[in-house]
C-alpha cells in the first residue's frame, strides 16, 4: 500500500469546535434500514458520537470500511467481554481526575467529552451515565501536582482536552505553567482527525499554545491518527497549525483489527506521520475493554505487524515503540521466538521493576499480559545476548539489539 493516496475532504463542520455532532444512528443515512435497530442497541450502552466531516470519510459501499470500523457501532459490541476499567486506572486516582501511576507524570482526566467516540475505546465507562471520574474543576489537578514536586510530565486527557473552551484550556494550561518542576505538558486528542478546524479556526487556542510551549518546557500535542485515511488535507493542515504554534507533535495509536492490523497499512502510516511532522510514538496493544472483542488482535500478531511496518520507512518513521499499558505499568513487546515472548517494562508502578525484562511462553491466542505464563524475569543488566543459549532466543536478541533496546 506504498502508493496509497490520501483523501483531501473539504467538507467543514464548523468553526472553534461548534461543530454539529451526531449522537442518532437514526440520522445517518448511509446505514442500512434493517441494521439500525441493532445498532442503536449497541449505542445505548456505549454511547455513540461522530459528525459530518468524519463520516464523510467513510466509503459506504465497503462494509469493512476502516473509518467505518472506527466510528460505527458494531453487534458484537455487545458480547461478554472485558472490563470497563481494563488497566485499573481507579486504583492510581488520587483524587477526582487525577491519576499518579508512575513518580514524574501525572494524568489529569480534564473533560468527559469527545469530539467523537471511537468504537475500541477504553475509556468508554467516562460516556457512561454516573460518571464522577473527570474533574469538575480545572484546579484541582495543578494542586495537587504543585504539591509534588518529583512531577516533571503532566497529561491532558479524558475525554478530549481540546473540547474544553479556549478559556478553561488557557486556566488549566496557565496555572500548570506557573509550577516550576513542570516541564513537560502533553495534551491527548484525535481533534485534528475528528475536527481539524478546533484548532485551525481558533486563533486565541493558537495564541494560547504558543504562549505556554516555550523554548525551555514544550506542550506536546500527542495526536491519535489510526488510519492513513485520516490524514486529509484539513488534518494534515492542524498538525501543521501546531507546529507553527510551537507545539511538539507526535502520534500515539492502538493495533484495531479491520483498522490497522495491517503491516503495509500501518507503515503508510508511519511514513505520512513522518511526513507532516508527527512522527509516531507509541503503537498500543488493544486493552480487553468491556465491548471491545471485535477490535482485538493477539499480542504475536501485532508484534509481527508492527515488526514488518517497522521495516518499510525511514528512521523517522519507525520511532513507535509497541507496548501494553497494562495495571503494572507501560510494558514493551519487543520480540516473539518459537517459543517465548520477550517484553521489557518500559515504565513500572514499582520503580524496581522499571527496565525488568519479562520472558513469557509464547501464545498465539493471548491479547494481555494476564494470559501469558511467565518463564524468567531479570534485570537489564542480566539480561544480553550471551546469556541466551538457544538459538531461537539468540535471534530474539538481534531483534532487540536492532531496536537499540540492549543500548539503553
């Protein structure tokens, strides 16, 4: 799919982020008659949110359509599957809206709102009704990072933080920056894919960002492309918007079957990230959130994925590291044998475990951790390549050391 070109819709949903959203599968024409009953099922338990731009984008005539696959309810949505809360994320909330996982970043959940609701998401529990898991007021996070003083990295999220009016963002971002060991503010939102205008017709927001990303302590607009298709001229235009307004970018995405979970897919989308600007950052493997088992790929198969994009672009854009957010903590998937799999915490909630490398049974069928059988754990420092007797783990150890893992 080298060749692959990139749609450039002009079709505009509005000014600022004003945009008109569609929350009724009963308004979208396109779905056929005798699926919207089903549908609206699923959307009544995981709420259903998109506009006009966004599903302009679909091709209507492929039922696998992979912006389809992103945005329009499924059926099997409504299986017995997974979690709500598949990472835990309520045992590291300190206080309303603000989880501490790891010692030097804070995750502030800034707004319950998205410009629209990804069908894989796993965080759909905040669309829920009874939701008291964002913060109600936009200080109560810096308080409470002001008063940790190890905190270098704080993360907007939620929800969007860019559905925040400009006001409330320039508050939260302003009174972040007034804390001295803040040096890092990263904001989360697919707006530039939703609604590219959010930020392109909002001067004050882009006063406001070049205000607060300084020379010394840059806001990072970490951006959530999934799909080359994604990219349009628009989208590619507010990840240029950014940049211009001082803004780091980067891209941040999970493996979604029927979306990406296709090497050459995803390698177009490495490269065309490289392109504009916004090279990518993490490839997630999909947390088994409640509702989300006809978007999961195996752990062996989405490292082979990612493994065979990695091989297609430039340094630039094969920078992604694959990793499982998992409730121990961020851990890299960084080679499959015969045999085992290899993964190496690259942030732990035990500082002891950070950098630890994890050697499991290899498993065809397991989409997380909790389903591998552990073999060996050891330490960085144990673990290289001439600790490994078998040739099949010898290999394992070119794969790391061609990812620069055993350097670090």
């Amino acid at each position: 799919m080298a060749g692959t070109s990139l749609p450039q819709s002009k079709k505009r949903v509005g000014a600022t982020g004003r945009s008109e959203y569609i929350h009724d599968i009963d308004k979208i024409a396109a779905i056929p008659e005798c699926q919207r009953a089903k549908l609206k099922e699923v959307a009544r338990k995981y709420a259903f949110r998109a506009n006009d731009y966004y599903l302009n984008l679909i091709d209507w005539n492929d039922p696998a359509d992979p912006i389809r696959q992103i945005i329009i309810p499924r059926e099997e949505e409504l299986h017995d599957w997974g979690k709500l809360d598949a990472s835990n994320e309520r045992g590291v909330t300190v206080t309303r809206g603000v989880q501490h996982k790891y010692p030097h970043t804070v995750l502030l959940l800034c707004t319950e709102m998205c410009g629209a609701h990804c069908r894989y998401c796993f965080r759909k529990r905040l669309f829920m009704g009874g939701n008291r898991e964002t913060a109600n007021n936009v200080a109560e996070g810096p308080a409470y990072v002001a008063a940790n003083p190890g905190v270098t990295n704080v993360l907007l999220s939620g929800g969007d933080p860019l559905l925040l009016s400009t006001r409330r963002l320039a508050e939260l971002l302003g009174a972040l920056r007034n804390i001295a060991h803040v040096k890092i503010i990263r904001i989360g939102s697919k707006m530039p894919a939703f609604n590219p205008w959010r930020l392109l017709d909002d001067p004050d927001l882009q006063n406001v960002l070049r205000r607060y990303s300084t020379p010394r302590k840059r806001i990072y607009l970490m951006t959530h492309f999934d799909h080359p298709r994604e990219l349009t001229g628009a989208a590619i235009d507010c990840v240029d918007c950014a940049i211009r307004s001082g803004v780091i970018c980067v891209n941040q995405c999970p493996l979604v079957k029927g979306v990406n979970d296709n090497a050459d897919v995803l390698a177009t989308l490495f490269r065309e990230l490289s392109f504009i600007g916004c090279p990518p950052y993490y490839v997630f493997q999909g947390r088994p959130a409640a509702g989300n088992e006809p978007y999961k790929v195996p752990i062996v198969r989405g490292w082979e994925i990612v493994r065979q994009a990695m091989r297609q672009g430039s340094g630039l854009a094969c920078r992604a590291r694959f990793v499982m957010s998992h409730e121990t903590g961020k851990l890299e998937i960084l080679s499959v044998d015969d045999d085992h799999m290899y993964l190496r915490y690259h942030r732990a909630k035990d500082p002891a475990m950070r950098g630890r490398f994890m050697i499991y049974k290899r498993d065809d069928e397991a989409c997380w951790l909790d389903e591998l059988e552990l073999v060996d754990s050891r330490s960085a420092l144990e673990f290289a390549p001439s600790s490994l007797d078998h040739p099949d783990r010898l290999q394992a150890a070119d794969d790391l050391a061609d990812t620069g893992v055993l350097d670090n």
